[in-house]
C-alpha cells in the first residue's frame, strides 16, 4: 500500500517541485514503484520529467473533475515512475470544482484505484492555500515540508503548520508532518546555521538529516527535462536527493518495525 507524501509549502520558491521530482527519480532507482501527481498548473513537475506540457493530455484536470481515471492518465517516464502531468488547463479546477460533490476529496477517492499498485505517491502541491493543495492534503498520510533556512522561511513555516492544524481538524485527522527538508543550504551563512539549529530544536527528528546543497546543476537539470541524478549523478544535488530517499525508506522500515513490535506487545 502506498505512503502518499505532498510536497507542499506555502512560501514559493523553496524547491518543493525540485524535491519531488528528484526524489521520485531516486527512489525509483531504489526499486520503489513510485507515481508523481503534478498538482500545480505551471507544470514545472511535468516538464521536468521531459514531458511537454501543451502536449499532456488528459492531465490531473480531468481526474479531479471526473473526466479520467488515473490509469487512463498516467504516463510512464523515462526515469523508472510514473506521472499524472499537469498543464495551464489546471488552473480552472479551482472554479469547476466549487460545484461538485465531495471536492475536497477528488483526488483521494480517485487514488483508491491504484493505491495498491505503487510504493510511494508523491504530490507536487502549488505554493498557495488553494483547491488544488487542499486536494492533496486531503489524500496524503504524511506531509513533506521543503524550506531554505532563512528568517521569512520561518514566518512561512508558522503559517503552514497553522494550515496543517486546520486540514487536520476539518479534512484529514490522519495527516501529520513527516518531516522539513532544508534546501538551497549555504553553510557559509551564518544566519542560514542559526535557522538550521531552530529548525532542529524546535521540530527534532521531524527534520531530516539530509540537506539538499545549493547547487548549480539542480537548477540546470529541469532545462533537460531530467531529474539530476539522470543529469549529473555525480552532483552535489544529485548526491543529496539520493541520501534522501535513502533516509526516507530507512525511515519506513523504522515505523514498520516499531508498527511490529507494539501489535506483538499487545498480543502478550
């Protein structure tokens, strides 16, 4: 059964679609059956697997609109996962859904279907509170935040943990934060080691060990239509990404053994 992980923030810019499609591509290549939704109208997801977006059709648009299921809409890449791509035609889910039944669970009752088929659902969520997010917050289990270690980031952070209380209270009881990703990370600033040891403070195991780098060749990659490991495996960027679905799936055997041992304790 697959763990469903958005990728969200509410602050643009932080490298929330970087992440997705980057760790998609890695835990791929750990052997993971892993889907990408692309859930934000720029398509920037879609075309950094090397899919041309005007020529993505039919797109997630139609899922959340009841138009297309996700098996007749999703593709595979060239990366080893598969996508649900997006495309500017996104946009008007905003409007469209107002009308339906159940709209905030659009995207969670289509992924019913094919949950079963995959090890990892990531979602690339817009960086606005809007539809679209609260769709993907709706289906998810568990909630990434990617973040650069600066003061505005931290305001960001309190807001979108206040959203996340809100989801939870209202839409999703079962959402939680699986962890914050610190990303575009220059250890040469000094306020950048001082954001970084809040965060760690603060939010403890919830931030992961793993630091995406700033690097040049993550923002180079999209223009290939590659993730980075597919670009310049022996990157900075790639490196990171790969650490990180490293952690991520060490992080899953850690809950499926403590998951073990609690139902073993009760049976005693």
């Amino acid at each position: 059964m697959a763990k469903i992980l958005a990728v969200t923030n509410q602050k643009g810019g932080v490298g929330k679609t970087t992440t997705a499609v980057n760790l998609a591509a890695c835990l791929a290549e750990a052997g993971q059956r892993v889907l990408l939704i692309d859930l934000d109208p720029q398509g920037n997801a879609t075309t950094g697997c090397g899919v041309v977006k005007r020529e993505a059709l039919p797109t997630v648009y139609q899922i959340l609109i009841g138009r297309s299921t996700i098996p007749d809409t999703v593709l595979q890449t060239d990366f080893g996962f598969h996508l649900l791509p997006a495309n500017r035609e996104l946009a008007g889910a905003e409007v469209d859904l107002i009308s339906l039944e159940q709209r905030e669970y659009r995207l969670r009752d289509a992924l019913k279907e094919v949950r079963a088929d995959f090890d990892f659902i990531l979602m690339d969520c817009p960086p606005a509170l809007n539809m679209l997010t609260v769709n993907g917050l709706a289906a998810a289990d568990r909630v990434m935040i990617p973040m650069q270690c600066e003061y505005y980031a931290l305001e960001g952070l309190t807001d979108l943990v206040a959203t996340l209380r809100k989801v939870r209270a209202n839409l999703n009881p079962a959402l939680e934060i699986e962890g914050l990703l610190r990303t575009m990370f220059d250890p040469r600033s000094t306020l950048t080691q001082q954001v970084s040891r809040e965060l760690e403070g603060h939010f403890g195991d919830k931030v992961y060990k793993t630091i995406i780098p700033r690097n040049v060749r993550l923002a180079e990659a999209p223009s290939y239509g590659k993730p980075v490991i597919a670009f310049d495996r022996g990157s900075r960027g790639a490196q990171g990404y790969l650490l990180l679905a490293q952690e991520l799936l060490d992080r899953r055997t850690d809950n499926k053994a403590a998951g073990v041992a609690a139902v073993a304790g009760v049976a005693q």
